[in-house]
C-alpha cells in the first residue's frame, strides 16, 4: 500500500512558487514591451516633426512673405535674374545684396517705361539692383565707390552705383535718381534684401544719348581744290619765265648794238 502524501510536503508550495515566478516574469516582460513601443511611438513622432535642414534663402519666397513686391517679382522670374540669384546663393560662399523697389516705386515710372525696353536692357535693370556680394546695412558706411552691380559684372564694369550714408540713413544715387533705403525686408548670412521707394535707373539705359561723332573730312573736296589751284600756279609760273626770256633778249639787243658801234668808230 503506497502511503498517503503527507499536507505538509512542499511540493504545492514549490508550484506556487514556480507560478508566481514565471507570472512576474510575464509582467516584466510586458511592462518592457510597452515601454519599448512607448519609446519607438514617440521617438518617431519626434523625428517625424523636426524640420528639415534650413536651405539657402529663396529671393523670390523672400519678397512674395514680404508683399508689396509683386512687380519685381514678376520681373525676377521673366528674366530669370531669380533663378541666376538663387544659385548663386546655392553656389557662392558671398552672398547676395538686392535693392527691391516697391510696387510703387514701378508705378511711378512714366508710363510704358519698361514696355519700350528691350529683353537684353530688362535683366540689366534687374541686376543693376543686385550686388554680387552680401552687404550688412553698417558695412555700407564703409563701401568704396564706385559699388560695382551684377549687371557691371556682365557688361565690363558699366552699370555703377554711388552710395552714401549720414547717420544710419543709407542714400544711393545712380546719376538719374537719388533714393534712401527705405526699410531692411530680409537680411542673413547669405542674403540681405534692402526695400527702395524708387526703380534705380541707370545711366547706361536712361541717360542721354552719346553725342555724334564728328563726320570724316571729305578727301575729294581737298583733291578738287588742289586740281583748281593749279592752273594759277602754273600761269604764275609762266609768266615769271617770260619775264627772264624777255629781260635776256633786251640786254643782249644791247651788247650787240654797242659791240657795232665800236666796230664803226675803229674804221
């Protein structure tokens, strides 16, 4: 006969136990995951709303947040002096400096001003209110005259700026049209927007046209003159050598009769 286990053997103790550490396990591991996925959830979420790396600015985006531009903007993209600005800006560790007139300022100008120019004098415009290196507004005080433009850049040095300042008032003057900077509408390490109440109009465009030059002297009047002088020289000429023929014959006429006369008295 096998005898009955006893109440107090250990073995259901030993069970539970056994339960208890494997439920603990169980919820540890449970715990682990959902902070696992806690982490990865917001991990993501963060990743997912961080922006990207800031780009260089954009000339075109610049102005359209500022407004009031409509018009250089409308200009920028015909000429695609924007999209020559804005690789620069990609490319170019100098920077760019704009003068962007204001609607206005294009509204001022008599009227079809910029309809009488032609493609090629269009994106001079434009680049002449470009410079090929970043200015701060203090860095101004310092620039040396004549400013060089984009649009000397392409044209051997033409198309030239003369800036001043008094104060913290920034003053530029093509030869045509005297203006202040207005206000700054954009500025950066990269790019510094600069707004204008006036369209800067340059000489080599609207100035007075180059005088005439002089006409050629005419070489076949110096010949007809020459031809209708020489006919008085030679007469001149001719008389002069009748004069002698005539002098020679009276005073040989002279000897002779004197020599016969000497003959005459000898006998």
């Amino acid at each position: 006969m096998h005898k009955e286990r006893s109440h107090n053997s250990p073995y259901p103790i030993f069970l539970k136990r056994k339960e208890a550490t494997e439920t603990m396990q169980h919820f540890t591991c449970a715990i682990t995951l959902l902070f696992l996925v806690q982490f990865i959830v917001v991990t993501s979420a963060q990743l997912a709303e961080s922006p990207a790396p800031a780009g260089p600015p954009n000339i075109t985006a610049v102005l359209e947040k500022a407004g009031e531009f409509g018009t250089f903007i409308r200009l920028l993209k015909s000429t695609h002096v924007g999209d020559q600005i804005n690789n620069q800006l990609n490319n170019s560790v100098n920077g760019i400096t704009v003068f962007a007139p204001t609607d206005s300022a294009f509204s001022s100008l008599p009227s079809g001003t910029m309809n009488s120019l032609t493609d090629q004098q269009q994106v001079a415009l434009i680049q002449f209110h470009e410079l090929p290196y970043i200015v701060s507004i203090s860095q101004f005080q310092t620039i040396s005259n004549p400013v060089r433009t984009q649009a000397g850049d392409v044209n051997n040095g033409r198309y030239p700026l003369n800036v001043t300042t008094i104060g913290n008032s920034v003053n530029i003057t093509t030869g045509i049209v005297n203006t202040s900077i207005a206000s700054t509408v954009y500025s950066d390490s990269q790019l510094a927007v600069y707004k204008l109440d006036q369209v800067l109009l340059p000489l080599e465009i609207f100035g007075p046209p180059a005088p005439a030059a002089a006409p050629a002297p005419n070489k076949s009047k110096k010949k007809e003159s020459s031809i209708a002088e020489s006919p008085s020289g030679t007469s001149d000429s001719s008389g002069a050598t009748a004069a002698v023929n005539l002098k020679c014959t009276y005073e040989g006429g002279i000897v002779f009769a004197a020599a016969v006369i000497s003959l005459w008295w000898s006998y």
